[in-house]
C-alpha cells in the first residue's frame, strides 16, 4: 500500500484496456448507471478504470472496503451525478482528506491523488487533425493561439495539446469557482508517452513533487487472476 503524504500529488496510471468487468461489482448504484449509459466499450472502459482506481486510493486511506467507499460525484452546475468525484462529506476531514481528479482520453486513464488542497489532472490524445489556431483562438485566447503560428503540425499539435491540457487540469483544480483572493495555481506538465499530454494543478498549496505509479498495482488483482477476495 502507498501512504499518500503531504507534498507529493501522486498520479495512478492505467490503460483503459486493463478494466475487468468483474470490478463492475466494486461500483455503487449511481457508478453501474452511468457505467451502463456510455454507447461505447472503450468509453465504459474508462469510466470503469477510474471509477475503481478511486475506490481503491481511498479505500486503503480509508482502512476500508473499495465497495463501501462512499464518494459524490454530483454536478454544481446541474445536480447530475457527472461532477468531478469526492468523499462523501460526512467522512471528509477539512485538511485530512485526500482530494482526486480522474482525466481518461486515449490509451489512458489516470488518477491523481494529494492531501494539499484541490487538485486537477487532464490526460489528452494529441490530435493532428484538429484547427488548433482555431481551437487556441476561441478556447485559451490569442497569445497562446499566436504562440502556435509558424510551428511545424506536428510541434503545433503537441504544443496546443500541452496548453490545453494546462487549461483543462486548472479547471478541474478550481472547480466549481476559482477560490476567493489569489489562489496560487501551481502546475506541472507530466510526461506520458509521444501520443499525449498531460499535466496536474494544485492550488494555493505548498510546492508538490508529482509521482507517476502504475495504477495496475492498486487495481484488483485478485479478479484479474481469477480468485475474486474484493468485498473484504
Ligand atoms: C468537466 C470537464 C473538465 C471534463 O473534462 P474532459 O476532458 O471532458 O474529460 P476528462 O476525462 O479529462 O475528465 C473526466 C473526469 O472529470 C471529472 N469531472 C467532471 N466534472 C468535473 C469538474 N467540474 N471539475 C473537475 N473534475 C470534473 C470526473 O471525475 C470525470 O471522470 P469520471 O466521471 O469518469 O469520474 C470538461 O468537460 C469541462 O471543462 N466542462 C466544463 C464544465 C461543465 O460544463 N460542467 C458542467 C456540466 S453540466
Ligand atoms: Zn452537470
């Protein structure tokens, strides 16, 4: 078991492709619905994979069973159970408890754990087709759409991706609203592979190391070799 401390934004990595349908026994009511809903195996693939990764993290911060973790994902903008993913409040402790951000695109999905404030991952596929002076215009503002004029597409493809996904784990970070004063964001790009980018946001925190682990090594690994001990 990895102790979560202080200091270190810990991200789990895994791809979608690991997901076990057995582990669909881990989800509660609210996860098997919207598990079900995606039209997609890839997609339900995801959702699965770090659905299950943040039952685990929490669970053995917990001393608990993944099954019985109880989380909230709803929405503050709409009451649907699609928001960003937390302990249920009843068990939160204001400073103690770990905060989470789950981001999946591509082959991967990824889990990012901290104890230092709110947290935000964004994992993207780097994608060559799209407009990305067009996109950075409209999406991240002109000085970031200027920057990418004159780059090769390949360079401009990765640098637009790195932007975006600086933008998008800052979002998650400060989710529902930026925090009130100044919240200082610190942000870290990660290194993933030559097909995507990601990068990881904490606020108003002290300086974080982040640390990649392979998620593999917290998902069931009792389902995957076929002796199922998960509702411990
Ligand atoms: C929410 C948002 C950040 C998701 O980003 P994305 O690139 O589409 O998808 P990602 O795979 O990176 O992230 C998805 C995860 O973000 C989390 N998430 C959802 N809403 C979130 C929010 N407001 N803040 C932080 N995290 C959020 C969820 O855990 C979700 O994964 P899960 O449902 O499998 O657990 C993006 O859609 C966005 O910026 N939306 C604008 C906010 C918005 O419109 N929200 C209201 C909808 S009514
Ligand atoms: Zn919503």
């Amino acid at each position: 078991m990895v102790r979560l401390r202080h200091g270190t934004v810990t991200l789990w990595w895994a791809p979608f492709a690991a997901a076990d349908p057995t582990w669909l026994e881990l989800l509660d009511p609210v996860e098997t619905r919207r598990y079900a809903a995606y039209r997609q195996s890839a997609d339900r693939a995801r959702f699965l994979v770090g659905a299950v990764a943040v039952r685990r993290i929490f669970a053995d911060d917990l001393a608990m069973a993944p099954h019985r973790v109880p989380l909230d994902r709803t929405c503050p903008n709409c009451g649907r159970p699609h928001g960003k993913v937390r302990l249920a409040d009843h068990l939160r402790q204001p400073g103690e408890t770990l905060e989470v951000s789950v981001s999946h695109s591509g082959t991967w999905v990824v889990v990012a754990a901290g104890r230092d404030g709110p947290v935000g991952v964004d994992v993207e596929a780097v994608d060559p087709a799209l407009d990305h002076v067009g996109l950075a215009r409209v999406a991240l503002g002109d000085r970031d759409a200027n920057a990418l004029l004159g780059l090769g597409d390949a360079q401009r493809a990765w640098e637009f991706t790195g932007m975006w996904v600086r933008r998008e784990a800052a979002v998650k970070a400060t989710s529902p609203a930026l925090p009130e004063g100044s919240p200082r964001l610190q942000v870290h790009d990660v290194v993933v592979d030559v097909n995507h980018r990601a990068a990881v946001v904490v606020v108003d925190s002290p300086p974080v190391d982040v640390v990649g682990l392979d998620a593999r090594a917290i998902l069931p690994p009792d389902v995957q070799s076929g002796s199922s001990n998960l509702r411990e």
